[in-house]
C-alpha cells in the first residue's frame, strides 16, 4: 500500500521487492490495537456482541480505516473499536500471536510491540497484570512457533526471531476511554486530571517493572501515547523518574502532533532513549502562545544536537505521517523531515506505527524510503542497523552485540545474493 503515496515517483532500481522481503528488519513502534487484521477485528466483534459501523471489510476500509486522516485526533478514532475487542485474554492472545506472525512473516527479526494495558482491563475480570501475561503468551506461542521451522534457504545462518514489550500510560483519558478508567476516574474523581493522568502511569511502570523482575515477561520500556498538543509529557514526569531508577528504558511518543517544546520535556524531564515520530521537531511554528523561548531556531538547533549526540533514536512512521498531516500529504513525499534528520546524522529508523490503521507492512516502509529519497544501499544499511543498535532487546548487553553481528553477516548474504541474481 505504499504506492498510494509515490504519485510521480520513480522506483529505486537498488532495491528489489525481493531484497527488501529477505533482509532482516526491526519494527521497534508497533501499536498491538493498532496492527490487529481487520479480518480479526470482525471476527472478534461478532463474536462478543461488539457494534461496529458496518461489518463489511470494504466499507469499514472506507469509513473508519481510511487511507487518510484530518489530523492525528481523527487518526486516533478507529482505535475505540479494536481496543473494544481486546477486553478478553483470548482476543488478546489471538491479536498478539498474528501480529508476530504478521512481521516475521515479512523478515522481521526484531519487534517490540507496544499497547496501553488501561485500554484493555476490566475491573472484576481481567486485571492488567492479566492483560499483559495474555499479550506476552501470544507473541512467545509466535516467537516459538517461528524459530522452531526449518531454516532450509538460510542454513542457520539468519538471526533468530525476538520480541520486547513496551506498555502505554495514555497522556490524557476520561471515563469514556474504558472499563478500568471509568473506574478509576471514579476513585480519583478529586484529584486534579493532571496529577490522575500521573497517577495512572505511576501504577502502570511499577507494575511492569514488578512483572518483568518477577516473572521474566520481556517488558523493555514505558511509553506514553494519545493526544500530544494540550497534554505535555511532564504530567507523567514521576513515572519516567521511575522507569528511570529501575532500569526500565524510555520512549516517547513527541513532535507527532506538537512540536520541539514536546521533544524538549520528553528528553529531558523523563529521560526518553528513542522518540516516536519526531515528525515537527525542525518547525518552529508549533510553538506554545506563551512560550518563554525567544530564539526558536536556536531553540531547535539546540535541542537538535543534544538529540545527535546522545544518539537518541526517532522512531520515523513514513505512512503514518502522510496519513495524519494534510500539509505533508500535499507536497512532494520527499518533503517529509527524513531525509534532513539523515543529512544532520540523527538516529533514525524505520517503523509501521500501525499496521492496520495505516495499511501498511514494514516491506512497505522500506519501499517508501528507498523510492521517495532515492537511498543507497549504505543508506538504507544505517536504518536498519538502527533500529537494531536502539532495540530494546531483552537480556545482555553482550547478546545483543553477538546478535547485531549474525544479523549483519546474514544482511550481507542477502545483499550477495539478490546481487548476484
């Protein structure tokens, strides 16, 4: 479905449809409720009495789970029906299993999935501590699933299939959002809602850190998520000093739907690794009315090169971007802040955001970078070897190192290959 964006733009001839299937990949910002197949979705839906606005594939594609959104606000609304099925631990586990087997299938390697737990729990029925065991059976049934076929065609020689967990707290929510909220927001109906949305991404962390400490469930960061312009990351401030002193990394969705001021608090008040989108981390326009800054292009080199040199990933979603932002839609694709996070040497990689909502495969991705900004092969060697170096991967340090080596050895062999033919 990449094609829909690259009206006027030439095939890269470097890069076979095959090539980019073969070779390994990571896809380190995948939303679980957002990459659910739309084929499951009604299943799902039928079978718990869930309403939806039509049951008919090719009417929901066109109504709910459009090819284009008005802003990221109307890009967020589909997920009240996929986050509506996923209240029970089959669903859960179900979804869970063929989204792992959705990107291994495509030469995914590495994945780490990420979703809200919040939005799942039922008070009384399904915990969150449930919620997330469910997810982990999933993806570990797929994981195991796929490293136990036989490896004919690469001999051994390719990278086993892994996965990491990354949970949600959601920036900003109301008793409407679920089960578990409309019981929380009932608990801490006095509470100011800044401090509840705190509140809940506190309980989240320590849970997850608890489950990964106890039970060895590969939960590898905290993320943030939802409406970015009038719900700033410091009000989750505590939970990310939490994460932080437990070792747990950070993510954080900014500059997705704000700006540089939302990139500014995410690194620093919460101490984020890698950033989601990062998409207007170069606009000075998305600044606050109010905002203090007086030199906004100083502003942003600054924040800029502390990025850089902290080698701090943005997790880049070409198709969701296009999706979300008219002004971007409207130009050339090759206008998108890619290709100048790449010219001033920032971490960067590639990523499907949402494989349903956005219609999109991390095959798709790749086809999109190549094309629009006409890669080489050593440019598209440093994407992928980011995503892989900026992992999350469970376990050592020294077996992710001996696991970024397989990989590239067999990225190589792949490259020999399709080369050769």
């Amino acid at each position: 479905m990449a094609s829909r964006f690259l009206n006027g733009v030439d095939r890269n001839p470097n890069f076979s449809d095959q090539l980019i299937k073969l070779i390994p990949k990571t896809d380190i910002h995948c939303h679980l409720d957002g990459s659910i197949r739309l084929e499951t979705l009604v299943d799902l839906a039928k079978e718990q009495n869930i309403s939806l606005p039509s049951y008919n594939l090719d009417e929901l594609r066109k109504t709910v789970f459009k090819e284009c959104y008005t802003d990221l606000d109307d890009y967020l609304v589909p997920f009240q029906y996929s986050s509506a099925v996923l209240r029970n631990a089959n669903a859960l586990e179900r979804v869970a299993f063929e989204v792992a087997e959705d990107c291994y299938s495509e030469g995914v390697r590495y994945f780490e999935v990420r979703f809200a737990p919040h939005l799942n729990a039922v008070p009384g029925e399904l915990s969150v501590e449930d919620v997330i065991i469910a997810v982990n059976n999933g993806l570990k049934r797929a994981t195991d699933t796929f490293n136990g076929i036989d490896d004919d065609v690469h001999k051994g020689e390719a990278p086993e299939y892994m996965y990491g967990i990354i949970v949600c707290g959601m920036r900003f929510f109301n008793g409407h959002f679920s089960p578990f909220f409309k019981n929380f927001c009932e608990i801490f109906k006095h509470e100011s809602k800044k401090k509840m949305f705190g509140i809940a991404t506190l309980q989240l962390v320590k849970l997850a850190v608890h489950m990964r400490d106890t039970l060895n469930i590969p939960i590898v960061a905290l993320d943030i998520a939802g409406s970015e312009a009038s719900f700033p990351a410091i009000d989750h401030a505590e939970a990310f000093q939490y994460a932080h002193e437990n070792h747990m990394n950070k993510t954080i969705h900014a500059g997705e739907a704000y700006g540089p001021e939302s990139i500014f608090q995410a690194v620093t008040a919460c101490y984020a690794e890698r950033i989601g989108h990062g998409l207007n981390m170069f606009d000075t326009s998305f600044f606050h009315p109010e905002t203090p800054v007086v030199d906004k292009q100083k502003y942003v080199d600054g924040i800029i090169r502390f990025i850089a040199n902290r080698r701090i990933c943005v997790e880049v979603c070409l198709t969701s971007n296009y999706q979300t932002a008219p002004k971007l839609r409207a130009a050339h694709p090759d206008t998108h802040p890619l290709k100048r996070m790449m010219e001033e040497k920032l971490c960067v990689c590639l990523n499907t955001d949402n494989r349903m909502v956005s219609r999109t495969t991390m095959c798709d991705e790749i086809r999109l970078a190549v094309d629009v900004f006409k890669l080489s092969r050593d440019d598209l060697w440093e994407l992928i070897s980011n995503g892989f170096s900026s992992s999350f991967m469970p376990g050592s340090y020294a077996n992710k190192l001996e696991y970024m080596r397989k990989m590239k050895a067999f990225y190589n062999r792949i490259i020999d290959m399709c080369t050769a033919a």
